[in-house]
C-alpha cells in the first residue's frame, strides 16, 4: 500500500519531516498548542515499539489514544498534503447519486483516480439525512479531475439513472438559481 516511509518516520518524505516515532523526536509539532489546542497531545516519552528495556509480556505492547480523530485530522487539515482551498478545475459536481450515497462512497469512488484532500468529498444530504443525489469531490491535481470526469460522466446506474460528473462552474456562471458548491 502507499502509507508512509520506512525506519518509523511519520508521513515519510510527505510531511517533510513532522517527526519519528522511532526516535520520540516530534520536532515542533509535539507541543499541544500547535496541535490547536487539544489538551494533553504530547510528543511520546519513547519509542512505543521494542527498543532496550520494556516489557517482557507476550505480544507487542499497543498503547491506544483516547483523542478523536476526528479533531486531529481537523488540526491538521492546513498542515496535510492538499490542505486549503482548491482551484475550481480541480473540482467535480455529481449530479444522479443514489440515495444511501455518502462522503465515504464519494471517496472510494474517486480515489482511484488521485490524490483527494481530507475535507475533499461532500454528499449533500437531504433533512432525513439521505443523499439529495448531489455530490461534490475536489482533487489535489487537475489532472485526476479530468480523468475522473471522462471516466464516470455519463454512467448508467443500474436503476437507469444517469451520473453527471461536471467540472465545477465559477460562481455566478451557473444556469438556474444560484452556485453550485
């Protein structure tokens, strides 16, 4: 799979060298102010696998974080690959989704074709909290885009339903009433 460099570096060459869980070095990012606050977040005290000493139990020790992922990836959201606003090539519009349709089936529909931001896939959902059949996905790279345009637009799902997978358009360029995204 594609999930990091070797020797317990976090992120690998991705991250530029936010830190190492095999040296405890965390560089500045192991202080809990510039994690935006989230209290008790601190760099680790030693490396949470093997090493001299430790335990002498059978298996691997694990040690499980009690934080949210939630507001870490949040956090993090600026600092990560792809983080902030994307040009509106590199945005899709779907149009005919299925009803159950929602942010996670948008990502594993699309990326296979590229590099997607963390905040870059949007079900837009309806009151009762099923998809209203629109979607949004915004990709790192225009090209991915592209690729997933030609590749999906036109679709026939298996109700007979046509998927639209659309370029964004700029706001104020839409027809009808108002923006889509």
């Amino acid at each position: 799979g594609s999930g990091g460099g070797g020797g317990g570096s976090i992120g690998g060459g991705a991250f530029g060298g936010v830190g190492s869980a095999a040296t405890g070095d965390w560089g500045s990012y192991g202080k809990a102010s510039e994690w935006g606050g989230y209290g008790s977040m601190q760099a680790p005290a030693s490396a949470p696998y093997g090493g001299k000493g430790g335990s002498k139990g059978k298996g691997k020790q694990v040690s499980v974080s009690s934080a949210d992922i939630r507001q870490v990836i949040a956090g993090l959201a600026q600092l990560l690959p792809g983080g902030g606003r994307k040009p509106d090539e590199n945005c899709l519009y779907l149009q005919g989704l299925p009803s159950n349709t929602t942010d996670g089936d948008l990502y594993r529909l699309f990326a296979p074709f590229g590099a997607i931001p963390s905040k870059g896939v949007l079900a837009k959902l309806l009151d009762d909290g099923s998809c209203s059949g629109v979607g949004f996905v915004d990709f790192v790279d225009v090209a991915a885009a592209q690729a997933a345009q030609v590749a999906l637009n036109g679709m026939v799902l298996p109700d007979g339903v046509v998927l639209t997978v659309q370029q964004k358009r700029k706001k104020g360029h839409s027809k009808g009433a108002g923006a889509l995204h």
